[in-house]
C-alpha cells in the first residue's frame, strides 16, 4: 500500500532508545518525521524554539526528550495555537517508589525523587498550557541486546553482572514494562485514534522482577546469573483498558 506522505511529525529525543522506533511506525501512518537537533536549534532560546517551530509547521509534535520546561511548554503552546496533536512522553515513576499495584490515571503521584518530580512537573506545566496534550506514561523499557542505551532493562542485567558478577532482582516487585517495539506501535495507534488524555502503556500483568530477568535471560541468552531476593513488596503495574500493549511474554 502506498501512503501519500502529507503530514509532518516534529520528533525531540531521537538519539534515545525510544524515538527511533517510534518513527518507524508514525511513518506507516503518512507522516514523515523531522528530528530535532538541538545542536543546530538551541532548546535554550524561546526565539529560536518558536522560529523552528513556525518553519518545520508540524502536524504532530512527539517529545521524547528532557530540556528545560519552557521548551516544553512552548511546544505545547504552539500545538494549542495552531490545534495540532502534542504528545509528550512520560513514565510510571511520577507515581513514585512506594506504589502498591493497580495504578490508573486517576492515582495519586508523590514523585520522589530529581527523575519523577521533573517528569511530573513536566506533565503538569503542558496540561497547564494546553489541556489537549497526550500524556503517555510508560514502564521501564525492554529492548534486544544489540541496543546498548543505558535505560535497556537487557542493558541493566549486562551491566549489573559485570560490575557484580550476578544481578539480584527481587521476587516481591511486580514493574510495568514493555518491549519498546510493541510501545511504540501501540502509541502511535493512540494519538491516531483516540482523544488527547492520560494514557498508561504496560505490557506486564502478571510476573515479578525475578521471573522476568530469567525470562529475558534464556530469549536473549545473556548467561548472566540472576539471584532471586524477597524484600518489600513493590508494584507499580499501570492498568489502562483503552491501551493495549502487546503482552504474550509476560504471561
Ligand atoms: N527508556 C525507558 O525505560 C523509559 C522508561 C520510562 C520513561 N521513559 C521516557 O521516555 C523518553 C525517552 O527515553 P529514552 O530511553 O529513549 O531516551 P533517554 O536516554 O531517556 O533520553 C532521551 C533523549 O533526550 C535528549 N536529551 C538528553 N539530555 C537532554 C537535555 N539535557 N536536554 C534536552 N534533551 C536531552 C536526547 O536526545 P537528542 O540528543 O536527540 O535531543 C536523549 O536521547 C524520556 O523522556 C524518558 O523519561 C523512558
């Protein structure tokens, strides 16, 4: 099928794990991307931001990256003026690290941490400046090995084991995860069909951290050694009927 390529979709972040998927399948959608390099347009000066942002006329704008908020909130201000789609990505951390299962969009966040306050601060300025922004909140990310990105959970066990010498993961949490593959097809279906809102991307309904390090040990065959620990009970597992992340793998 050929698709007429006739919309544009701003992308921040694109050297990150994340990004270049993500543009593979906004693609099969019509749009053709236009990446933003912040070594030629200065995330630091609202002038240059705004002037980018008038010549590249986006259709769609998909913020990946971190910044400062005005950045932010300038693309979220440009989306409302000129009524197209922003979606900016966020993470299950805003709920923070004493979460205990069953989390929707209406939960409370009490981020705890440099990380999830900046990501939670992030979300609430947007919404602040355009209500109609997606906000997606993922789980941490799975990729194969070959990708080499520090926030890989693969990557995790790889560098874990090297520094001592076994990776310990505990059989009392239960985290929201995804393969980023399966993230990014799923979020693209979202900002094309469904109403700008707070959406929660999980793949992971079912196993703890401890079975799911010895999954991903034995599909990518890492060989590394994983020690089973029981301490206290974490779960930070999304729940969202409207999303549907493919999930066979962690049943
Ligand atoms: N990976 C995960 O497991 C995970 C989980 C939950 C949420 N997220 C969220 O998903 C988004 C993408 O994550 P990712 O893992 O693909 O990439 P990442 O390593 O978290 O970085 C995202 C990108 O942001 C840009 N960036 C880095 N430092 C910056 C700075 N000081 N100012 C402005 N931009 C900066 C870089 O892209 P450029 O150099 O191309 O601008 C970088 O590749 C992030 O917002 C992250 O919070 C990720």
């Amino acid at each position: 099928m050929v698709i007429k390529v006739s919309k544009v979709c701003l992308v921040t972040g694109y050297s990150g794990m994340i990004a270049k998927e993500f543009v593979k399948d906004i693609t099969k959608y019509g749009y053709e991307c236009v990446i933003w390099d912040r070594k030629v347009i200065d995330i630091d000066i609202d002038n240059a931001i705004n002037n980018y942002l008038n010549e590249v006329k986006p259709d769609l704008i998909v913020h990946f990256a971190y910044g400062r908020f005005e950045w932010s909130t300038l693309m979220a201000l440009y989306a409302k003026n000129n009524n197209i789609k922003m979606v900016y990505i966020s993470t299950v951390n805003v709920y923070g690290d004493n979460c205990n299962g069953n989390l929707d969009k209406e939960s409370l966040c009490i981020p705890n941490d440099d990380y999830s306050r900046y990501k939670k601060t992030s979300e609430d300025k947007i919404l602040g400046f355009n209500k109609n922004v997606y906000i997606c909140r993922i789980g941490w990310q799975i990729s194969g090995p070959e990708e080499t990105h520090d926030n890989n959970m693969v990557e995790f066990m790889r560098r874990e084991f090297r520094n001592n010498g076994v990776v310990k993961a505990s059989i009392s949490s239960y985290l929201s995860t995804s393969f980023t593959k399966d993230l990014t097809k799923e979020i693209a279906r979202v900002i094309e069909n469904m109403k700008p809102d707070i959406y929660l991307f999980n793949s992971n309904f079912s196993i703890n951290f401890y079975d799911l390090l010895c999954k991903l040990n034995a599909l990518y065959n890492l060989n590394v050694k994983i020690e089973a620990i029981n301490d206290k009970y974490f779960d930070n597992r999304m729940y969202d009927n409207r999303v549907k992340v493919k999930n066979d793998f962690f049943k």
